[in-house]
C-alpha cells in the first residue's frame, strides 16, 4: 500500500489548478442513464470514485470514452457516456461498498428503465447516512420499493408521476436522486428543503442542457416538470471548491502564498469569512483567488452547516489549521457524526485536542511534531497532510487511498509550490 512522505517546514508559493468536484462529478456521471444520446462533461477529475462509479455505469451498458472535445474548448479530460441501450438494471454490492454515492444511480435508473436493483451501501467510517430519505422520496413519484436481501428494489413499471417530496433534513445526495428521477416523470415535481451545494447546482444546470425544465436552481425549493425524453448535452464540471479550500488552509499554515487557478469565491464565502477571522486573506484575481497569511494564526470557532454554511468536508482541515493558531478555538461538527477520527493522528503529532460529543476543543501549539500517521477517511486524511506540512521533521501518512478517492494529484500540486513531499510506492 502506497504512503507519502512529508518533511515539514517549507513556504509554498506558486500557482496550484482546482480540478473539477468529485462531489459535483459522480452524479453528472449518473445522469448519463437519463437519455439514449450522449452525455459529454469536461474537467472531469481522474480519481479512485470516478473510476467506482464509471465501473458502475459500464456494467449497466453505458459505454465511455476518454477522448471528446471539451465543452467551450476546454482542454482538460473529457469524457463521453452514452447509455444507448440498458444492459442491466442491477447496481453491485461489490462496486456499491466501495462508493456510497454509487446510490446515485437509483433515481436515474428507475425513470428511464422502470425499475432499479442497488445495493445498500452498508456502514461509513463517518457516520451514519441512511437512504432512507432517498427512498421515501422515489416512493412520492409512485415508486414501489421493497428491500430484499440487502438490495433497494424499486419498481415504476408504468413510469414516476410527479409529487411533493419534503425533505425533514437537508440531504445533497437525496436531492440528486430526486431531482434526476423527477426529469422523466409525468407532470411536476415539488422538492422541499432541497440541498443548495453548488454541486447541486452544477447537475440542475447540466440537467436544464439535457433539456429539463427545473424552477428555483440554487434555492432550497425545486420546482420540476417532467419531460418524455431527454438528450444529448456537453457541460463542464465546476471546479472542486473542497479542493480549493484544502490548499487555502494549505498556504494559510505554511505561512505561504498560492493562487487557485479556476476556484470560485462565491462557492467559499463561509471558508473565507472564517479564515479572515483566522487572519488569512483571499482575495479574488483574473484567474481564481490568491490566499495568503497576513501575520499569526488566530483561533477561531467554526460550526459546520449545509450549504451556505461552513462545510462538513473542510472541518479536519480547518482543525489541522487550528492546532498551530494562537489562543483556542472551537470546532463543532453537525452534519455527521464520528467524524474526528483525525484527532488521535492529530495529537500523536503533538496537537492539543479536547473532543466533548460533537465539539472539539483545539489549544493551539507553538509546533508540531512529525510522526506516522494513518488515514481514516479522505478529509482526515489531507488533514494529516497539511499537519505534516507545518510539522517539524518528517511526517509518513499511510493508508492513502483515501486520499486518492478525491484530491488529484495532490503531492503533485503541493511540491510545485516548494513542499517536499513524495509519494512511496509499495514494494512489489
């Protein structure tokens, strides 16, 4: 199993490109089951869960192909779906366990085929995430849906009717499942409570290009009218504002200066308030935004929040950042449960850390120490990097394929702003 290497202590500097969301990706790449025609997205990310879910989308007849042209001459990896014809209506237990949001593929599949056979996901190292959201909310366009033997079995064989789906919490993968499904249904759709994550957006958008009609994109509150068929489209997706957050926290704890080609401040509104606090700077340029640290950290105290709130997926990083601020700050996680599995790694690289339920006390300290490490989950995990990046020595961080499931080319982009940081190939 690979591992990377950190010797802490460098400045970055330079210029690092946000690839495209992987959370904005997978279910671009699930829409493909809606029409007969293909479906071509650029900036797509080349990581571990687009693989997952392209595996996924293969066995159930959808060929792909790597070589297209980018929609508005974009000339990063492109590929091209096409699910002509369905050769199966069955989502793996083998390809779904490695993937929760191979979930994704149960609205689509269901409007276009009638009838979908996904496997439950089973358990996640950060929480629960039950689908029983998801499930409740095909079951209000007319689906009927029956759990057998671990698999959500649903069945529309005279097709989705529209209806009013109100969400009792926000969900984003919930949301996209129900949006998809309700593209095809008969008559409109009302979805409540509706996930606002500019990943959410990207799809609405892509959707509208496959020629649905959707009310409300960007509000929490969907209005849709399902249409017979849809078509072909090309679409970029957005850039990977979790990404671009990373490597903002990244400069902000080396004391370094980085440009993010391609991110967006209008998706990290929440971030840069709370690293202004922090006293870190971003400020947007002709290209992205430039981030640097205008003096010391300061501690802060950060709640995550749905969207537009500060994000569940930028906590460990914003931790990691915190444990070399001065004075004390308070984190508190609300959206998942279990999800300081970071703290134990965290603190045998000499962090102070105090975790009650679901807060996290953090003292700063004037250094950390490097140390090995082993990843729990992929947020953990490049909260690991960073601590390694500011820490004193060296800092082995094991177990990266979680890494590698949602940050491309990470030690690739760090050391081209002068952190020294190698990947260590596992012996064969």
């Amino acid at each position: 199993m690979d591992s990377i290497r950190i010797k802490g202590g460098k400045t970055l500097k330079g210029r690092i490109p946000i690839s495209g969301a992987k959370n904005a990706a997978l279910p671009l790449l699930a829409s493909c089951l809606l029409t007969e025609e293909t479906l071509t997205l650029g900036n797509v990310p080349h990581l571990a869960d687009i693989i997952t879910m392209s595996n996924l989308l293969g066995q159930l007849g959808v060929e792909i192909s790597l070589n297209g042209t980018a929609p508005g001459g974009y000339t990063g990896r492109v590929m091209e779906l096409k699910a002509a014809t369905l050769s199966g209506i069955t989502a793996p237990y083998d390809l779904v366990r490695k993937m929760r949001a191979s979930i994704l593929v149960l609205g689509p599949l269901l409007a276009r085929a009638g009838e979908a056979k996904v496997s439950l996901p089973g358990g996640c190292a950060i929480g629960s995430r039950p689908v029983d959201l998801h499930v409740t909310a095909l079951q209000k366009l007319g689906a009927e849906i029956t759990l057998d033997n671990g698999y959500i079995h649903a069945r529309a064989p005279k097709g989705l009717t529209g209806g009013e789906i109100i969400f009792p919490m926000v969900t984003v993968t919930g949301t996209e499942n129900a949006m998809m499904a309700a593209t095809l249904a008969k008559g409109e759709t009302t979805i409540v409570n509706a996930a606002r994550e500019p990943e959410v957006v990207d799809l609405a958008h892509c959707l509208v290009a496959m020629g649905a009609q959707i009310e409300g994109i960007g509000s929490d509150r969907l209005r849709i009218t399902g249409k017979d068929k849809l078509h072909a489209a090309r679409h970029n997706v957005v850039p990977d504002r979790i990404e671009a957050g990373t490597f903002a926290m990244a400069a902000a704890i080396t004391n370094g200066e980085m440009e993010l080609i391609g991110a967006k401040l209008e998706h990290l509104n929440s971030v840069a308030t709370i690293l202004a606090e922090a006293g870190v700077d971003i400020t947007e340029t002709s290209e992205g935004l430039m981030v640097r640290r205008l003096n010391s950290l300061n501690g802060v105290d950060v709640m995550t929040e749905p969207y537009p709130g500060f994000p569940t997926d930028l906590q460990a990083q914003m931790m990691a950042l915190m444990c070399v601020a001065n004075g004390a700050s308070m984190i508190t996680e609300t959206i998942f449960e279990n999800r300081f599995m970071h703290v134990p790694e965290l603190k045998r690289m000499g962090a102070n850390i105090t975790v009650h339920n679901s807060s996290a006390l953090v003292r700063g300290v004037p250094l950390l120490t490097g140390a090995p490490v082993m990843a729990t989950d992929l947020r953990a995990s490049v909260s690991l990097a960073l601590a390694g990046l500011a820490a004193r020595g060296e800092t082995t961080l094991n177990r990266i394929y979680h890494l590698d499931r949602g940050y491309e080319r990470l030690e690739e982009k760090l050391a081209a702003c002068g952190a020294d940081i190698e990947r260590i190939k596992e012996a064969a």
